[in-house]
C-alpha cells in the first residue's frame, strides 16, 4: 500500500504509516462480517483509514481499492462500501478502471469520500430508483425489461428503489432435493425487492408483471402433441379419424396432469405470507401479471402442479431467498514439489472445484488432493483453524470463503510414538457464521470453539522418511500401462482403493500410476525409519522392473541425504 499524496491512498494489501502523514491505512479482512448484508458478496480486502492521533486531516480523500470484477453481470454490480466509527453504512458508485494502475494489473474501484473508517467493493444488486408522480408511472425495469411496474394516478408520489435477485432453475431444483411437500412446484419468477414508503399506503392498485418459466414437461408434450399430427391429405379417413381421438385423448390427459395454478406470495417485514385475494394471470412468453393493493419489500410468483398449504409456500419463498446467499465450498489440502515443509489450505467453491484443482496443478501443486465434504456458507462466514496432535505453525488462523493459506508446519515433539494416533498431526475446522461471531464479542475463544460446529478434520501424518512426491512423479513416468497393474497387484492395494485412484487421476497413464503409489504410500503406517523406499524396490522387481528398482534406492538414498543436511542447517524438524 502507498500513499501518492496527502489525499490519494491507494490499497494494496499491506498496513502503512508514512512518517509525516496523518492518515493511517491497514488491512482489516477481520472485520468482513460487518461489510457484507443479505445477498451482497465481498470482492476486495477490508480497508481501515483512521488519522493518527493528535493529527487533523482535510477531505476529500481518494481511495482506490483493486477487486475481483467477475461478480457483475446484468442484475449485480460493484460499489465501495463504507462503515464509520459510529458503523453509519453508505455506498458510493465507483470509478471502475480496468488493466494496468500503478504498476498492477486488474480491476480497480476509486471514490472520493469525505469520511474515515472501513471501506470494502462489494458485489451486490443493482438498484433502480425512480419516482412515481401524480399522474401515476408506467415503467420496465432496466435491469430486466420483462419486469413491468404500473402505478395508477393517485397511487401517491414519492420514490422508489427496485432490485430483482434471479432464481436459477439449478437452485429451485436444490431447494426442491430437500423437501418433498416442495415436488409440486414447477417454477418461480425472480424476488422483486421494492422499498415503498410506509408511511404512504396505495391509494390505488399496482400491475406488476413478472417473468415465470411455463412448466417444462407441458412444453414437452406439446411438442409432442404437434409431432403426431397427420401431415399427408392421402391417408384414409379412418386413420385421420384414429389420429385424431389419439391426439384429443392426450389433450384431456394433459390437462389432467397438468392442472397448474399460480400463487403470489408478499413479503413485509422479512415475514412471508400468500397473497390469497390476488388474482394472477398468465400472459404470453411466460409472463405473469396482477394487481396488489398493499406496499411489500418483496414479491414472488410460484407456478404450481397441484395445490399446495400457506404455510409451505411461505417456507418455500424464506428457503429460496436463504439459497440464493449460501455457496458451497470445499476444503482442500495441497502441497508443492518445492515447498515439501508447507501445506497449502484453499477454501474453494465447490461447482468449480475441478477447475479451481487444474490451476493449483498448473501451479505447481502435485499430488492427491485431501477434501473435504461440502461446506454450505454464506458471506462473511468464516473457518477457524486450530492444530492437534504433533504439528502445529505460528498462531491461529482464518480462512474466509474462496481464500488460500500456505502454512509451515512443525513438530510439537520429534521423539514422540508415530504409531500411536495421538503423536499423528490433525488440522481442525470450525464454521463460524456472522450470527456467532457477533455473540463471540463477550465470550472467551475457548467457549466459542466448544459450540462451534465441527467442519472437517484432516489428518497431515507425519512421514520423516517417505517416500516423497517427486521420487513418486519420477516413478510414475517410468512405468509402461502394460506394467502398471503388475506393479499394483505387488503392491496389495485394494482393489477399492485403486478404482478411486483410478477415478481421480483422469485419463494420462503418468497420473494413474502416481495416484495408484500415492495411495498404496498414503495406507502405510506412520512409523519412523520404516524402509518404504525398500518395500516399494521390492514390489518393482517382483513386477519384472529390477533396474527402476536399483535407481528408486538410489534415489531416495540421495533425497535423504539432503533431507539431513536441510534439517542440520535449519536445526528443526519440518513435517514432510
């Protein structure tokens, strides 16, 4: 981070304090949970601007902050988001520049601002303001033009903010997975958040139109329908007359099976409820309309199969706007050939996992990858680590969604029992949301992690003297595929085992054989001074390979050697 000029800072991601200037400026990616409101998505660090003490400073300032620009698209956008001393919340439209700034390349966010305190770029919905005048407003939204909304005159004048958070067919069908009562429910148009005045009641009735998909199994079998009409004037009457009974007996069971209703359902308060006495009404390219007479935060359209109860389709509109804030993530375990002491740990979300593996893999990371579960999270939750067993690093850290830490582990005790499991090392993860970290303000750490959820645990077992990748790597391009399955029936592994190895390694024989002498390594006992490399020689001439044998022990003799020399020179013993 530097600072041109007593009133421009630039945030770069380091805390600074010129000698001679009184502005102050520090990372402050703790206090995320503070930035981040409902379906907002943090896309930048967290910034604090304070003056120093004793010192007085004049506005305007100038902060540029670079960000993560994939977040926009036609519903959301960018904005830098600040929260005073007093935690007085306000947003202003940035100057967005992309490329080279400052000797950087990427997105950048620059406002001018006439306070202090935390700034951040959030991705958050776009917002449409307008006014609605006397003689009333007939308007399509920008955002969307299929969105229609048309005040009477007299409905009253004043203005109005509108936002549409889209539903994705992918989502209601997760939603749906989770709950039976829910299978009836073919589609629903986007939530319409409006910020109506409430201290001035309609006066006159709104006509909102909204989107909402026709069901996709009707659209199918009128297709079909179509497809079995007779196309030649010279079939017999009474195949015309077959033709058409057929097609008339699958209208009427058409309509049986498809009897849709359209439900429209309001939110006040955050507290959703089904709007019985209004009438909705289908119009062309999957357009809904109707008329309300009351002022709601939110608006949603659910087009049924069959008849659902108030309440389930209120909890179905609380689900979905819950769904639509979560992500899934998953935690990853990954080292590099370089850097055989440290251990990469990646939050990465999950829909994007494979890709997200194929870069760390073009960066330099090799080897089976440890994961986890998945992790539903929402923004500005968080994942506490802490370290048991026989490893540990410096201090305890935090891992926000979508973030990597590379840790450097240590041994607690380097003569301890490796057999026993206690002596194996463990990294532990606890989910914090924004609900607990705030009531953790007045509690001490130790009670806070005891009513955490736990996450996952990942075992790092200590292997002093494994075999290590690069030898593996180098063994795996060696090895001919008609030589492999040899190798592995030497080896004993299981035949479950090496499915799995087989399934995560893809179609290269080079990566089948490194995951196959991952596994059958990853499955030997953490015993110090066991000869693997021994085992391992044995099993490749039993295989018919004798000379990749011999080299693989010289190997390893040599990759010791400068394991020794390295610990010698460092005086510490480093988990590898």
């Amino acid at each position: 981070m530097t600072i041109e000029s007593s009133s421009i800072i630039k945030c770069t991601g380091f805390n600074i304090s010129i000698s001679g200037s009184p502005v102050r400026c520090e990372v402050a990616d703790s206090l995320s949970c503070l930035m981040v409101t409902d379906s907002e998505e943090l896309v930048s660090r967290v910034i604090r601007v304070k003056v120093q003490d004793g010192n007085t400073f004049h506005f305007p300032l100038t902060v540029i902050v670079p960000f993560h620009a994939r977040y926009r698209g036609n519903y959301r956008d960018v904005a830098v988001k600040m929260m005073d001393e007093e935690r007085r919340v306000s947003y202003v439209s940035p100057v967005t520049t992309e490329g080279l700034y400052g000797g950087q390349k990427g997105s950048f966010a620059e406002v001018k601002v006439y306070s202090l305190g935390l700034f951040a770029v959030v991705s958050c919905l776009k917002r449409e303001n307008y006014t609605v005048q006397r003689r009333g407003l007939s308007l399509r939204l920008v955002m969307d033009p299929r969105i229609c909304l048309n005040y009477l005159p007299g409905s009253f004048t004043v203005p109005v903010m509108a936002q549409i958070q889209p539903v994705e067919a992918v989502l209601l069908t997760a939603v749906k997975s989770r709950n039976d009562e829910y299978r009836s429910v073919a589609s629903t148009s986007p939530l319409l958040y409006l910020t109506h005045p409430r201290s001035q009641p309609l006066r006159r009735a709104l006509a909102v139109t909204l989107p909402c998909p026709p069901n996709p199994e009707k659209r199918k079998s009128q297709k079909e329908n179509q497809d079995s009409l007779p196309v030649s004037a010279s079939l017999q009457w009474d195949h015309r007359v077959s033709n058409r009974k057929r097609i008339s007996a699958a209208s009427v069971k058409s309509k049986e099976r498809y009897n849709e209703s359209l439900a429209v359902l309001g939110s006040v308060e955050k507290q959703w409820r089904v709007l019985d006495q209004v009438s909705a009404k289908n119009q062309q390219n999957g357009l809904v309309s109707f008329d309300v007479m009351e002022n709601f935060d939110r608006l949603l359209v659910v087009r049924l199969l069959g008849p659902l109860p108030p309440g389930v389709l209120a909890s179905l509109a609380e689900e979905l706007e819950e769904a639509v804030c979560c992500h899934s993530v998953t935690v990853v375990l990954q080292r590099r050939q370089d850097e055989p002491h440290a251990v990469l740990v990646a939050a990465l979300p999950s829909r994007d996992l494979g890709w997200e593996l194929s870069r760390l893999r073009a960066q330099g990371y090799s080897g089976p990858a440890e994961t986890s579960p998945e992790v539903c999270m929402r923004e500005a939750d968080q994942l506490l680590l802490r370290f048991s067993g026989n490893i540990t690093s410096k201090g305890t850290e935090i891992l926000q969604r979508k973030n990597h830490l590379l840790l450097q582990l240590t041994e607690v005790d380097p003569f301890g029992n490796y057999s026993s499991p206690h002596y194996k090392g463990t990294l532990l993860f606890h989910k914090v949301t924004r609900g607990e970290k705030d009531k953790s303000a007045n509690h001490s750490s130790g009670e806070d992690v005891r009513r955490l959820r736990l996450v996952k645990k990942l075992s790092i077992v200590s292997r002093a003297d494994s075999l290590s990748d690069s030898l593996l790597q180098w063994l795996s391009g060696e090895l001919s595929e008609e030589e492999l399955p040899l190798l592995v029936a030497s080896l004993r592994l299981r035949r479950s085992a090496a499915q799995m190895a087989k399934l995560r390694a893809g179609d290269g024989p080079s990566s089948r054989a490194f995951h196959m002498l991952a596994t059958w390594r990853r499955g030997l006992p953490a015993i110090p001074h066991q000869p693997k490399a021994s085992q391992l020689a044995r099993c490749l001439a039993k295989s018919g390979r004798p000379d990749l044998a011999r080299e693989l022990l010289l190997r390893q003799t040599v990759t010791l050697l400068e394991c020794l020399d390295q610990e010698r020179s460092h005086g510490a013993n480093i988990y590898t």
